[in-house]
C-alpha cells in the first residue's frame, strides 16, 4: 500500500479536495465521490490514526457538509473564546471577579482587536 506517510498524505490530500469544494455550492455526487475517495484511503490501511481521522469526520459529517453548502464557520467565536480563556488565566488570583470580567470584556472588543480607529 505504501510508506504509513504516504498513505497519511494521500488521505489528507484527499480531505483537502473535499474541503476545497466549500463555498462552490458542491453537488451531492461530488461530496459522495470526494468522502467516499477518502473513507476508502483511510479504512483500505493499518494506520489506526487514519480510521480514528475517519471515524472523527464521518461524527462531524453534518457539520462538515453543511460548511460546504453555507461556507459559515464559527471560526470567529472559536477565536473570541481563546481570547477570553487567554485573559482568564492571565487574570487568576484576581480577588475581585469583576475585575476579570472587564479585562475579558475589553480585551475582546472590537477596538481592542483592532477593527476602529483609536483616535
């Protein structure tokens, strides 16, 4: 079948095409060749890191096609929800929770990530 980082590679790079077809209104054949391509590499090997990659997209397969129907991610709450962890931890042993509050509060602001003008 090949080197096990061949095989990875392949399976990746067929992942890659499927999610190539987001915002490309894919039809329903295209998406059925591209995860069948794919659920083929990955269950056709011994590597247990493919079939668990598998076993982990056909979970989130809903998800995954509706990304490539609508191409809307929740990329940017993901990127809030970092920040405001980041500034919990950094903000621990803060006597007053109020006081972490408006540092999450601020540090996640448009402004603060900046999106306007500070004149």
């Amino acid at each position: 079948m090949g080197t096990p980082i061949t095989v990875a590679w392949n399976a990746e790079e067929d992942l890659l095409d499927l999610l190539a077809t987001a915002r490309t209104r894919p039809d329903r054949e295209q998406v059925r060749d591209l995860l069948y391509r794919f659920y083929r590499r990955c269950t056709d090997t011994d590597l247990p890191e493919l079939q668990r990659l598998a076993t982990t997209v056909e979970t989130w397969r809903p998800e995954i096609l509706a990304f490539l129907h609508t191409g809307i991610t929740n990329a940017g709450s993901e990127g809030t929800n970092r920040v405001i962890k980041t500034i919990a931890r950094d903000a621990y042993g803060f006597r007053n929770p109020g006081n972490q509050r408006v540092r999450t509060r601020c540090a996640t602001t448009r402004r603060a990530r900046g999106h306007l003008d500070a004149r």
